[in-house]
C-alpha cells in the first residue's frame, strides 16, 4: 500500500506558494505520492461576503470531490490531507465524510473558523495573529484547535498567507513551520 498527499489551495493561494509549494515537497520526500485539486471559477470579492465564501466553499468542493472521484483512497494506507484557507474546509469535510477516514491526516494552514465544523482526525494547524479572514487578534482558531486537541502554531502579527512585513522574520517563520510540518507528516 502507498501513500498520497492531497492539496487543497486556497482561493488566491495556489499550490506553487510557498506554505503548499514546500509542504508539498515535504510530502514528496518523504515518499507520498502528490494529487492537487485546482480549482476555478470562485466569485469575485469574497472576503467578508458570507453568500459568496459559500459558493466558494461549493465550488472547491465539487471540483475536488471530482478529482477524487478518480482516486481509489482505499488503497493507500497513508493519506495526507494539506490544506491552506477555503481548502481546509474542503479537506475537513472530505475527511469527515470518507470511508477512510481513521487514515486521513491533515495539515491545515490558515484555517478558518468552519473548518472545524466537521470532525476529523489527526491535525496539525498554522494561523497569523493578523489573520483578517479569522478576525485578526480576535481569532478564535488557536482556542478552537486547543479545544479540540489539534496543535496549532501561532505566528504573531501573520496575515492570511502567514507573512509579515518584515522577509527575514518571515523566512524564518516558513522555515519554522516546513520543520514542524516535516515532523507531522514524518511521524507515521
């Protein structure tokens, strides 16, 4: 039985980003076979439209639930799960509602707060203390992944793609969080 990694981007933050280009190349080192769900079509003008974050949501979702489709997850007896903003709700409900399901680890970068509307296994999560799509300093995700016993790095003063305004404490932080990405996706 193999392994496969599965990326879920986000709306305006593709697979060849940094966070998804290099957990992606984690995975790859470590033996895992790659799938990645594009996605197309989203609305214009999401942020802060509930309406359109849903028909968003939708669209991530058919579009990978027909990728999948193609993909016999039973046979794999790793199943990674990587996820970076709206494509953490997706990977969460995917998860949630696959036969495989006690096999499924996931990697969720930026969640948002829906992505914890579905109950999932084995996680490891990364959000910005300036995150405006979680509400900024008044995020509920670190306390929502503490709840939920999910680790969750927090990276002070870090917008939705993880960054700040200064690239050396930036770099360093993507460093930080590939090495605790690298120790998750390495402890199977």
């Amino acid at each position: 039985m193999g392994k496969i990694a599965v990326i879920f981007p986000g709306i305006g933050y593709t697979a060849d980003r940094p966070l998804l280009h290099y957990a992606r190349r984690i995975a790859q080192d470590h033996g895992y076979e790659i799938l990645i769900s594009a996605y197309s079509g989203f609305p214009e003008k999401v942020k802060g439209d509930r309406t359109r974050m849903e028909r968003s949501f939708y669209i991530a979702l058919e579009q990978s639930e027909d990728l999948l489709s193609k993909v016999d997850l039973s046979g794999y007896d790793d199943i990674l799960f990587i996820g970076k903003s709206i494509g953490t709700i997706v990977a969460a409900k995917i998860a949630a509602e696959s036969p495989q399901k006690d096999r499924i680890r996931l990697v969720l970068f930026t969640p948002l707060e829906d992505t914890f509307s579905f109950s999932f296994g084995n996680a490891i999560a990364f959000t910005g203390g300036a995150d405006p799509w979680v509400g900024g300093e008044k995020s509920r995700i670190f306390g929502i992944c503490e709840e939920k016993g999910i680790p969750c790095t927090l990276i002070p003063e870090a917008n939705h793609s993880l960054e700040t305004k200064d690239t050396d404490y930036d770099i360093k932080c993507l460093y930080r969080i590939m090495k605790e990405t690298e120790s998750f996706i390495g402890s199977k």
